[in-house]
C-alpha cells in the first residue's frame, strides 16, 4: 500500500437483503379497504422467450398478452388474474361496464344472501392484509439510497430477485441513465448484444463485469469510476412467472466525488528512531480532504513485523478513540495516546517503550460519508511513517563461585549488577538457594529480596543490604549444615510509568555460587550384642545396639538407630539388607515391610532402654529369622529452627542368629495290659510318648475307635471317644451311648504316658483302637504352638462269642388295601444258635418307610420302641395315626389306622438285640434289618361317589320342586288378567202383530 495508492471498497448497506418482501412489493404504504393493486401491478407483460419490447432493434417482436388484475379488487378476494388475449382487447377495453355489472351483479348476490351465514362486515386491516396475500409477486433489490464514490475506486452494486416463479436461475439486465438522458444498455447476463456500443469496449477490456453471486443475485463491478459513471443504474429481470406480479426492476443513484484526500507522513529522524526499553518515542502524520460533500476522516495507527501486523490505536469517523488487541492496558494507562496537532495533524505517542513495539510504523486514513443515517466507507489511503528499532539493554549479574564457611559464622555473598542504562532505572534484587547448581528446575526458594521501591523482604536469620547502587550484600547468620548449597542472585530493571505503574525493562540472572559449610561432627562407636541367643525355634532373640567412646559431642547432638537384616549365604552371592525398623531425629519409629505385621503383633519389639543403649528383641523366633543382624546409630544436630538434621552415620559389626534345624521327632506305642477279656469286663489301654527336638513339649491325647475291617459295612468308620489336651482338659467327643455316659476314662499317668478305661465293654465295641498325640511347643509364656503330631498302633477287641443269631422280617396279611382301612405290619424275629431265656432278651425296634416304589429315597421314622417298652411316634403331615406295640417276645406289630394315599411305600423294620450276660450286665448286639414290604393304597370307588351321588339327586329334587313352586305363584297371582266381556242385550223381537 503505497503513499498515494488506493483500496477498492464494497458497501452493502444493513437493510440491503433484509427488507420485508411484503414491503417493497406494497411500495411501502399499507393497502386502504376499498382500494384497488398498486398502478405498478396493474400493467401488460409480454410472456418469455423472444426478444423484449422498447429494446434494441435486434429484438423481435412477441405476440402481446394482457393480464387483468380486477382481480386483486376488494369484491374479487380470492380469484387469481385472468389473461386475455390480443384479440379481445377491444372487448376487454370496451367491457368495463360489463364487468361493473358483474360487479353489481356479485353485489347483488352478495345481498341476498342469507343473514344466517354470519358475514362479518370487513375491517380496515383485515382487508388490507387479504389484499396483500393476494397479491404478492417478485421483487427486485438494488442497494437503498445513494451510493458514494471516489474517481478511481471500484463501484460494485449488488442486485438480487426473490419470489419468482419458474427456474432458479433469474437473468439480469442492467441499464445507465445519466443527468438529463436515457437509460442507456449497460450489461446482460442472457443478451450478448444487450450493451450500448458505448460500453462494450469497457466490458471487453473488464472494466465493467457483471459477476453472479447467486443463481437470483448478481454484482455490477465498475473499475477506475469515473465522473461520467455517476448516475441512475437500473437492475432488471424478464419474466419467469405464471402469472405477472410485484416489481421486475429497481434502480439505485451513484455519485462519484473526486479524489480529495491526502495524506502524509510528518516529519522523522532518518534513518529512524532507535531507543532502549522504557524511553518515549512519537510518530507523526498528516490527513486532509477537500470533498465537495461532508465527509468524516478515519485514522488507524499499524506497525509491522514482518509479515505479521497489529492495530496499535485508531481514530473512528464518529470521533471515538479504540485501542487495538494488546493495547487496552496501556491505553487506560496513558501509556500510548493519539493526539490531534493542527487542523491536520496527527501524532501518536509511547510514553514508555517496549521490545514489542519494534517494527514498520503505518498510518491508514479512510474517508466516510453518511447517507439517511448509514455511514460508508468511500475511500481509504496508508503511508509508511517510520520503522522503530529497540535496542536491548545490557544487564549482568554475578556472585562468587565458591565460598566456604564454618558452622555458626556468618556468611556474607555479594551481587555485582552490570548495565549499561544510566537513566531513571531502579534495580530489583532477589537471592534464591537450591540445593542443586541448576536454576531452572523447580525447588529453589527465596531468600531475601529487594523490591524496586527500595523494601526488603527476608527472614530473622538473613540480611540483605546495598552498598551502592550496583553491589547488593546477602548475610546469613549462624550458619548450620543446611545453609550448604548453591546461591543465585536475580536482577530485574524497572522504569516508572504513568499513574505509579512500573514496567520491567531487563533482568538477569546470575551463576550460582557455592557455599560449603564446614563442621565437627561426633566422634563415635557402635558395638552391637545378643543377650539372648534361641536354641529352638518360638526361643526369645534380644540384641543390644551401644554407643561406645564418645567424644565431642554437645547438647545440640542426638541419636538414633536403624536396625537391618540380612540372610546368610554360603556362596559368595551379594544380598541386599533388608530394613526392619528405623527411627528419625524426632523420636518417630518406622517399621519396614518385612517387620510391619510383627511389630504390630508384638512379636518384634524395638525400645531405647538407656540413652547409650537401644534393644531389639524377637519374641518369638522362626526358622525364618535366622540371619545376620546388624545397627546403625546416626547422629543427629539440632538446626536454629528447632529441626534436626543427620550429620553421621556408624554401622556395626554384625551378629549372626542361627541353630541347627532337625526335623521334631514324635513316637506313641499303645499296649493292652489284659489282652483277652470277655464282654462286659473293662478294657484297658496305655500309650507311651517319646519325642526329639521339640522344645518342653506338652502332649494332648485323643482316643480313636475304627470298626474291624471285616466289617463290610462301613469299613472306614472312625470314632472318636474322648480326648486330654494339653493342659489336662477331659473332653468326650463322639461318645453318644447315655446309658454308659461315665464308662470311658482318658488320664495322665505320667508326662509322657497316657491311660484309656472302658467299663462294661459291649459287642458292640469291638474294633480297632489308637491313641493320637500331638506335641505342643510354649509359645509367649501361656500360648502354644503345635510341634508334631504322631498316631499309635492299633489295639484290637474282639470277641470270641458262639451266642445267638439274630434276625428280621416283615409280613402283613393285606399288603394291599383300601383307602381307610387299617394296615397291619409285623416285625417277626428269629434266633439261631442257642436256645435264651426270654427274660435274657430285649429289642430296640424301629419302624421305617420309603414312600415311593423304589428304595431312590431316603427313609423316613415312622415309630420306635425300645427295650423299656417306650413308645416314640414321628409327627407326619396327614390324618392317618400310628400305633406300635409288641404282640410276643419276637414279634412287633406297627398298625396304620385311616390308611391315606401317602401311606403307600416300603415298609422296614430296624432291630437291636440285647443280650444279659452271665455277668448280668447287658450286651448290645449289631442292629439288623428286615428286607422291605410293598403297601399299596388304593381308592374304593362306590364309596367315594356314593355321597356326592345322594347329595346330587337331592339338591336336583329341591330344585325341581322349588321352581315347580315358583311358577304356580306366579301364574296364579302374578300374571293373572281379568277379561271383561261386553253384555250383549237379549232383546226379543216384537211381534209384527204387535205393530
């Protein structure tokens, strides 16, 4: 954009494309009632496609057609133009009269209608919106008002058509009339011989294009206007439409000023100005115009890096000043302002100078003129002012590299500034420590600073002064271990602004330094001893950690200690330690992951006993805990902010905990005393325990039965009997026989010898017995643990009897019944062998059913009746009772009384002789079971119809007879009618002698 150069502008004013369609087609006045189309509706059309009437000669003439809009009247509300032809013009023209009396006609017809079809009497705005409903159509926009331009600028004028009929894409004539002549062709887009030769040779050259935006809008472009081009432009479109209606043609006013404005750059120093940061600059330029019309001027200040661009301030053409993206805080703060200086000059001014305001100064001046309250832009001309270089400023900070200091001195670090700026600058200083040589990486704190209004921010324990205006001193005082790091120094330059603001112009940061802090540190020993040393595992472990030969220590000095563990090897192999507790500078214990859950269990316990003396001690200790053990005892020195920091660390030798693991040993032997013995006697059995490597063991002793293997029953029964534990508790376990509740024994004859008695031994008894001991190791005093566990061998009782066989079975006379009947079922016993006494006998019977056809179920108790003669009935869920009582010495009888469906099954009988023995003590003998018998329940049919059958006949007797009743009743009194008859005369006739 040069000095004197030009922009091509486009204007579009805010109601081009928005005005109502309704508007412009009414001609912006509301229909009256009563009032007819507007005169512009009201016309001839000629239909599309040949050539146009009042063009060129090259057009052909069309055969002319009339449209009639009469009915767009108020009496013809609804009806759609009628097109007539030439040939009945004449008729047409001379026809009005005939249409007044139609018109009269309708009216007429219109009056007689009835009043009952509710005719509301027409309003004024009702009408005038029916009637522009009725009579929309296309409309064709051009830009309102008048357009402005300046010679030598581009005129471009917008034209769009809406509300047509037929194809989307409309065609565009436009058309020039100038002051004092005709409209003169000017451009088509469906005509190639649609131009005046006088504009041919512009559009041939592009001059003059005609653009299409659109398919219903199109642009007129005009290059380089020129005062002949000012004048009337008409935009026009040919007929698509069914049926011709709205307006088909708009026109807009161009007026084209000339080139009045200019504009200049003021005066500058050359090459250009060239300042630091902080420092003020100005830029000035000058603007004018000599426009015939009123005109407003708009200035805008731009500077350029590169090929990027920023609004710095601008000047509105209503006078208003706006500050550009970025400048808003240095506006508000006066820090850049744009002045007026004469009639036409105009100055920017930057109080205080930034590194961004480096660049290529533009001033931008537009010309705007106002139309019916709408501002346009006719004209805009830029000029290059003055290209601005900001020097950096030099700014160096530096501290000493390398300092060492002793603890509790002072240390005392310097910072050097180094600038070249000489002006109004105040330096700000701030020191920083890290414990690493980098700057950057996070975790550096401050230490003291130094504002630029002269304040100092810093802790109780540190100083910070300035000699002059370029040397500034840290001092730190009672230098401790922590102080030990690196030191930065951080200056910044700032420059004052408007309205007490201040604006950073440098800063600079500096190499760390340094510090070293050099200290005493105690001198001491660590001797690490086992107390207790285990023999066996669960043995107590305690180790003793003490600090030996201490000197040069202080008040300020404490200790701690941190106990580790190691496994051993016996290969060369490297083994990492494993931390099991530690303790910090403020007493705090920490356990490590291997010591966790036993120290919270108690098991480890770690305790400071004396100052000089720290324990650890095992209460229990495992396999698993066999190692190496050793401590550490740091020493800890108290800092000014009451905090302690670790200054050494001594480990000692290490202790090896181990003993030599063999597997525990136990051994039980059980022997019989009296080996042959007969029913009823006492059986007796001892076992002896021996055991290896089992720390002052206890033993806890339980008593087991098995059945000989000969029993093919359950062959792998086990019992248990009773049991001892280890602290010489009886227990019976599985010993259910009440009647011998006290005939079993289990005592402690010795600590390693045990003694089992059963009195009164039954045949039942017989099987294989053993003695289970378990070896119980002390663990924590009262708790233990279990070391081993080892079973006896097998002491057998059998006895040797040639006594009775037992046996069992069932019989009923009816094995089948009827539902209700009574179901008898005997248990009948026999015995083989030798001949008893009845009195030496007795039967424990229990009956048993499976209700299904299969034994697939599991049996139910139905009734039980021991030796005594006790009676025991199971509670069942239907009517039918139970009854079970002994008819002989061998023969039990169990009777179902009121037998019910449920009641069908197998039937069983469980027997368990008892035997008086010589001794007269009675011997239980194996239960036996009688095979099952099948009880079918069946259904008597005539007894179960039977009733229902009586009830029946009788409740349809009682029916019968009952309606029987009812229709007497109603027949009699009910529906009764008395028919009356008509008494005839009996009237003899008179004899004829008579008359």
């Amino acid at each position: 954009m040069g000095g004197a150069g030009g922009r091509a502008l486009r204007f579009l004013p805010p109601a081009f494309g928005k005005r109502s369609g309704l508007h412009a087609r009414l001609g912006w006045a509301a229909l009256a009632p009563g009032s007819r189309c507007p005169a512009g509706w009201r016309r001839r059309a000629e239909a599309g496609g040949g050539g146009r009437a009042g063009g060129s000669g090259a057009r052909g003439a069309r055969r002319p057609q009339r449209w009639d809009f009469s009915a767009c009247e108020e009496s013809g509300a609804g009806a759609r133009p009628r097109r007539r032809s030439a040939d009945s013009g004449a008729a047409g023209a001379g026809g009005g009269g005939g249409g007044e009396a139609a018109g009269k006609e309708e009216e007429g017809e219109s009056r007689s209608r009835p009043a009952s079809m509710g005719r509301l009497a027409p309003r004024p705005l009702l009408l005038a919106l029916l009637s522009l409903a009725l009579c929309r159509g296309r409309v064709v926009r051009v830009p309102a008002g008048s357009l402005v331009r300046v010679v030598g600028t581009e005129l471009v004028i917008p034209c769009n058509v809406s509300d047509y009929d037929g194809p989307s894409e409309q065609n565009f004539d436009w058309s020039f009339l100038a002051s004092g002549s005709s409209f003169v062709e000017l451009a088509s887009t469906w005509e190639v011989g649609f131009p005046a030769q006088l504009y041919r040779e512009r559009l041939q050259r592009g001059d003059i294009v005609l653009w299409r935006t659109a398919n219903d809008a199109v642009e007129l472009h005009i290059k380089n206007v020129q005062p002949s081009d000012q004048g009337h432009y008409k935009c026009s479109t040919p007929s698509t439409d069914a049926t011709v209606q709205g307006n088909y043609e708009d026109t807009v006013q161009v007026k084209v000023l000339p080139d009045a404005l200019r504009v200049a750059a003021g005066p500058q120093p050359s090459p250009g100005p060239s300042l630091r940061e902080g420092e003020p600059f100005e830029l000035r330029c000058s603007a004018s115009t000599a426009s015939p019309l009123h005109t407003h001027l708009a200035l805008l200040w731009e500077v350029w890096r590169g090929p990027a661009r920023r609004s710095i301030l601008s000047l509105t053409h209503e006078g208003r000043l706006r500050p550009g993206p970025g400048y808003e805080q240095r506006y508000r703060s006066g820090d850049v302002r744009l002045d007026t200086v004469g009639s036409d000059g105009y100055r920017l001014s930057v109080s205080r100078a930034l590194a961004s305001d480096q660049g290529s100064y533009r001033c931008i001046v537009s010309e705007w003129i106002g139309e019916q309250g709408n501002w346009q832009e006719i004209q805009e001309k830029a000029v290059d002012v003055a290209t601005v270089v900001i020097q950096p400023t030099v700014l160096r900070a530096a501290v000493a590299r390398n300092v060492s200091v002793a603890e509790g001195k002072e240390l005392d670090l310097t910072c050097n500034i180094t600038t070249d700026r000489a002006d109004d600058v105040r330096p700000a200083v701030t020191w920083y420590f890290s414990r690493t040589p980098d700057s950057t990486l996070p975790g550096p704190h401050v230490l003291a600073r130094l504002d630029h209004d002269s304040l100092v921010h810093s802790s109780p324990h540190m100083a910070l002064s300035h000699v002059d205006a370029r040397s500034y001193h840290l001092l730190v005082r009672d230098v401790s271990k922590e102080n030990a790091g690196y030191y930065f120094c951080h200056v910044a330059l700032w420059t004052p602004g408007h309205n007490r603001s201040w604006h950073k112009v440098a800063e600079a940061m500096s190499a760390p330094g340094a510090v070293a802090v050099t200290w005493l540190e105690p001198d001491y020993q660590v001797y690490l001893n086992a107390s207790k040393v285990p023999e066996f595992s669960d043995d107590l472990t305690e180790l003793e950690c003490r600090i030996v030969d201490v000197e040069s220590t202080e008040a300020s000095v404490r200790f701690t200690v941190s106990w580790y563990y190691r496994v051993n090897r016996r290969s060369d192999d490297v083994v990492a330690s494993e931390l099991l507790a530690v303790m910090n500078g403020d007493w705090t214990l920490k356990y490590g992951e291997r010591s966790k859950q036993r120290a919270q269990d108690g098991d480890f316990i770690f305790s400071k006993e004396r100052t000089d003396t720290f324990n650890f001690r095992i209460q229990r200790t495992t396999e698993e805990d066999r190692g190496s053990y050793y401590c550490v005892v740091s020493a800890w020195t108290k800092q000014r902010n009451n905090s302690w920091v670790k200054s050494k660390d001594v480990f000692s030798k290490p202790v090896s905990i181990f003993w030599a693991s063999e597997d525990s040993v136990l051994v039980v032997k059980a022997r019989q005393p009296k080996p042959f013995f007969a029913a009823g006697n006492t059986f007796e059995m001892t076992c002896k325990v021996s055991s290896k490597n089992i720390k002052s063991p206890r033993y806890s002793v339980l008593i087991m039965a098995e059945k000989p293997v000969g029993d093919l029953s359950s062959p792998n029964e086990t019992k248990y009997i009773i049991s001892l534990d280890q602290d010489s508790v009886v227990k019976l376990e599985n010993w259910t026989d009440a009647s011998r509740v006290d005939g079993v024994v289990l005592e402690k004859v010795q600590e390693d010898e045990f003694r089992y008695r059963m009195y009164q031994t039954q045949v039942s008894d017989a099987g294989l017995y053993r003695c289970m001991v378990t070896a119980w190791s002390p663990v924590r005093g009262s708790l233990w643990r279990e070391a081993a566990t080892s079973l006896s061998n097998p002491i057998e009782i059998d006895f040797q009897t040639s006594g009775p066989i037992f046996n069992a079975s069932v019989h009923s006379d009816a094995p089948s019944v009827i539902r209700g009947d009574l179901i008898k079922l005997f248990c009948i016993i026999t015995v083989e062998g030798a001949a008893l006494d009845p009195d030496d006998m007795a039967f424990d019977v229990a009956w048993f059913a499976v209700h299904s056809f299969g034994l697939d179920k599991a049996p139910v108790l139905l009734s039980s009746l021991d030796r005594k003669g006790i009676v025991n009935t199971a509670q069942r869920d239907w009517k039918s009772d139970l009854s079970l009582e002994r008819v002989s010495v061998l023969e039990f009888l169990l009777q179902v009384h009121g037998s019910e469906d449920q009641d069908f099954g197998n039937y069983y009988c469980s027997v368990t002789p008892w035997v008086k023995s010589p001794t007269g003590s009675w011997q239980k003998e194996a239960e036996i079971q009688s095979k099952p018998i099948f009880i079918t329940v069946k259904m008597d049919v005539l007894n179960a119809f039977k009733y229902p059958l009586l009830i029946g006949v009788g409740l349809s007797t009682v029916i019968g007879l009952l309606s029987c009743l009812i229709g007497y009743c109603s027949s009699h009194w009910c529906c009764k009618k008395e028919v009356q008859e008509t008494r005839r005369e009996r009237r003899r006739l008179m004899s004829m002698e008579m008359d």
